[in-house]
C-alpha cells in the first residue's frame, strides 16, 4: 500500500509542477492581442512629442526627427553625411502638407486629414500596421537591453522572412525593429530602426514653416490650388 502510495505522490507532484509551469509560463507570454491592447492609445497625433528614429542598413544610415506639437508636425531625414534627404510640414489645423524631396528638387503640397496622423511611429500607428498584417505571430519573452530597459520581444513572420519587435514594458511604445530575410535556411538581418521618444520638449521654433522661397530651384506641385503654410 505504502508503495502505490509512494507512487501517487510522486505523480501528484508531478502533475502540480506541470500545472503551476504552465500557469507561470502563461503568465509571462502576451497573445498578438495582448500585445495590441497593451500600446493601443488614443487616436490622436500627440500633443508634445519629439522622436528619433534610425535606420541602419548594411552601409546606409538615415536619421529622421519629428517634432510634434499644437496640431503642427515638421520632420526631416539626413543621411550619415548630415545631408537632408526628405522634408515634411504637417499643418492638421489648416488641413495641409508639403513633402520635399531632395533627390528630385521637387516640393509637393497637398491637402491632409486626420487620419494621416497615425503615419507617425507612435503606438497607435504600428498597432494598426501589426492588426492588418496576416504574417505569424510568434512571442520571444523579455529582453533587457544595454540601457536597462526592459523589453517585450515578439515577431511576425512569413516565407519571405521575419521582422522581430521590442517593446519598452515602462512607457509601452516600440523602441526597436529587426527586419531579416532568409537566406537559405538562415535569416539574415537587413534592416534595424531605432526609436526614441521624448515627451514635452517640442518648442514652437522648433516647428519650422514652409517658406517657399527657400525651394526657388525646385519644382512645385500643388495638389489643392492654394498657397501653402
């Protein structure tokens, strides 16, 4: 009797450990839609936001700053030789944009709505780009990085490849992307872009103003038929 008891015990146990690893493990994993519902905020452009965001790819490096505030957004992108590439002004008051293009001299305005508003890498647009993609959904557990900062990992992929992305647990906005394509039976990362977000700093001289005397030797096209910003 003593023995089969013995035997009861130890599968008791056993059966518990399974119960309370799973039980944990389900603890510290977040479905797709936990991750969604955990960096989905308000649909609005943010009031005061400056973000960084670079792009490294094998020998290119591009850096594009956004300052955003009061409805206003102007951004930028340079390359590693400090050279701009690309310009915006976002006028959400007056319903209006001008892009530039360097590579092209080339200035085009056009009206805007609010919805282009979740263009900026906030949490609310990669929330809408991750709920209408049909890739894998895998979690990668927690990830602490050079800075200390915690992350939640988790990745989409296909037959193509894999994109791999980190959440910052504290303020809940994606702080970095990894892109990779396979390579055979490998991945091979093509692509790193790194965010930072910093709240409340913004300065209305930090929101420049189209001056279209500063593109005299660009072409401009204008989509709406009135004088921009």
């Amino acid at each position: 009797m003593k023995k089969y008891l013995k035997i009861f015990l130890v599968i008791f146990i056993i059966i518990v450990a399974i119960i309370v690893g799973y039980i944990i493990y389900n603890h510290n994993t977040y479905s797709f839609d936990e991750i969604i519902a955990s960096i989905e905020p308000e649909n609005k452009l943010p009031n005061n936001l400056f973000i960084k965001e670079e792009t490294f790819q094998e020998d290119n490096e591009n850096t594009k700053y956004t300052y955003i505030k009061d409805n206003m957004v102007y951004s930028f992108v340079e390359n590693s030789n400090k050279e701009k590439i690309e310009e915006d002004f976002y006028d959400f008051n007056n319903k209006e944009k001008v892009h530039i293009m360097y590579d092209l001299s080339k200035v085009n305005i056009s009206p805007i709505d609010e919805s282009e508003s979740l263009y900026y890498p906030t949490s609310y647009s990669f929330c809408e780009a991750l709920k209408s993609s049909n890739n894998k959904y895998k979690y990668l557990g927690n990830e602490q990085g050079d800075n200390g900062v915690n992350y939640i990992k988790f990745s989409l992929s296909n037959n193509e490849g894999e994109v791999v992305y980190y959440i910052n647990k504290l303020d809940k906005n994606i702080s970095k992307i990894e892109a990779y394509n396979k390579n055979n039976n490998d991945l091979e990362l093509t692509t790193k872009t790194e965010y930072t977000y910093s709240y409340d700093i913004v300065k209305d001289e930090d929101i420049s103003r189209f001056d279209v005397n500063n593109y005299l030797n660009f072409t401009i096209e204008n989509f709406e038929g009135k004088t921009a910003m």
